[in-house]
C-alpha cells in the first residue's frame, strides 16, 4: 500500500527541478546523486533512542537503560546534518511548505522497513504564538503524507502546547529539560493505545519524552517517535 501510495504521490506532485541542486530531476523531488548524498543513519542504532549505540544486536543502550525514555522507539529519516537541515531551515523559516510532503514520502520510505506499532499520529503539537508566525505546524504538515501512506488517523487538537519556549537550540542543553516541564497539556483522552509521535527533527528527545510520559499517564502503552531527522550528539 505504502508503495503504491508512493507511486501516486510521484505522479501528482511534479516539481521540474531537485529541490537541492536545481538540476533536471525527472520529476522527483531530488534527482538520484542528491537523494544519494543524504546524511543517512548507520546501523548500529539504539532502538530506543535512535542513536547509534555502537552495538550490533538491537540493544538499548546505556543512556537508555540508566535512564528509560518514555518513548519505546525512535525511528527517523536522517541524520540532523547538511543538507536535510538546510531544508528543514527552508520549510520551517522560508515557508516552503512542499518540503513537508518530500520528508513525509522519504520518512515514509524508511518506515517501510520496519513492522510499526501505530494506531494513530500525533504531529508535536506548536504554541499558538508560534503557529501564527509560521502559519502552519511543520510536524502535522510531515504527518499529513506519512498517515495517509501508512492509512492512519491524525490527532489534532487532543494535545495543547502551552508554554511558548524558546528553540531547543539556543538553550544549553543542561536547561533544555527544565525548559520543557509542563510544556504540553493534555485536552483530550487519546482513543488509541498505540501513538506515534511525529516531528521534524528530534535533538535532546526532551520534547519527544516530555509528549510521551503525558500520553503514558493517560493510558497510552505503545509509543513511537518518527521524525525526519535525529541530531546526534556532539562528540567530547
Ligand atoms: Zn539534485
Ligand atoms: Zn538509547
């Protein structure tokens, strides 16, 4: 199904140029050498966390297993580097919301791969002050293809986020997590025991974790992370 999905997404949406290159394309998004240079992920994987953990048996790893995410996985797309984040910069900050729909499809791609535990999507959720500066959610525009490719609900509106915080970028990453408390409020009872959360990129997974614990204590028991891109730890 995913396939085919795929197939009539190619053939609907015809951009004459890679969106990377500007080069003839054939009408995919990104013609073939600049698909292929896409930073992709190794597989050695935590499957917790999504980071690579160096080990060769899908094992938790030790940050994982000193101190268990909410989340049970983490799948993404890339990893959170040139040129996937100067076109998450572009969607996001440039308004070129297309790119949404090609992250949806490669992100849709990846998770083709695997046996997902989903029963619904849930985009992180934007402040409202946020939303109508952007004038659009880049997680629920992500969602948007990967539910109809996988034939799953999206949840909007169950989840609030009420505290407008900063970018998880220009905070130091020992304030991130306190950044974050109570950052999302629940408003609606999730009807599904298995949730996928979607974003664009995953960074400290304090976001991703924070979502997760609110879903867990409302009775949520299965709970995915998809998102386009994981930032990997800056090496010591
Ligand atoms: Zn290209
Ligand atoms: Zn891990």
């Amino acid at each position: 199904m995913v396939y085919q999905w795929l197939n009539s997404f190619i053939s609907t949406w015809l951009p004459q140029s890679c969106v990377l290159c500007g080069l003839s394309s054939h009408r995919q998004a990104l013609c073939p050498d600049c698909l292929q240079d896409l930073p992709r992920l190794s597989p050695d994987l935590c499957p917790r966390c999504g980071l690579p953990a160096g080990l060769s048996n899908a094992q938790d790893c030790g940050h994982c297993l000193q101190l268990q995410p909410a989340y049970h996985r983490v799948y993404s797309a890339f990893g959170y580097a040139p040129p996937v984040s100067q076109l998450v910069a572009r969607l996001k900050f440039r308004g070129q919301i297309q790119l949404a729909r090609l992250f949806g499809e490669l992100l849709a791609q990846r998770l083709a791969e695997h046996t997902i535990q989903a029963d619904a999507l849930l985009p992180v959720p934007l402040h409202p002050n946020r939303l109508r500066q952007r004038g659009f959610n880049q997680a629920l525009e992500i969602a948007r293809p990967l539910a109809q490719a996988f034939g799953l609900p999206l949840l909007t509106g169950g989840v609030h986020r009420q505290r407008d915080t900063e970018p998880q970028s220009t905070r130091a990453a020992s304030q991130r997590g306190h950044n974050l408390r109570d950052a999302f409020r629940l408003v609606q009872l999730p009807a599904y025991e298995r949730i996928a959360i979607v974003d664009d990129v995953m960074t400290s997974g304090h976001t991703a974790n924070e979502l997760a614990k609110l879903l867990r204590e409302a009775g949520v028991k299965e709970i995915e992370v998809w998102c386009v891109a994981r930032a990997l730890p800056h090496p010591h």
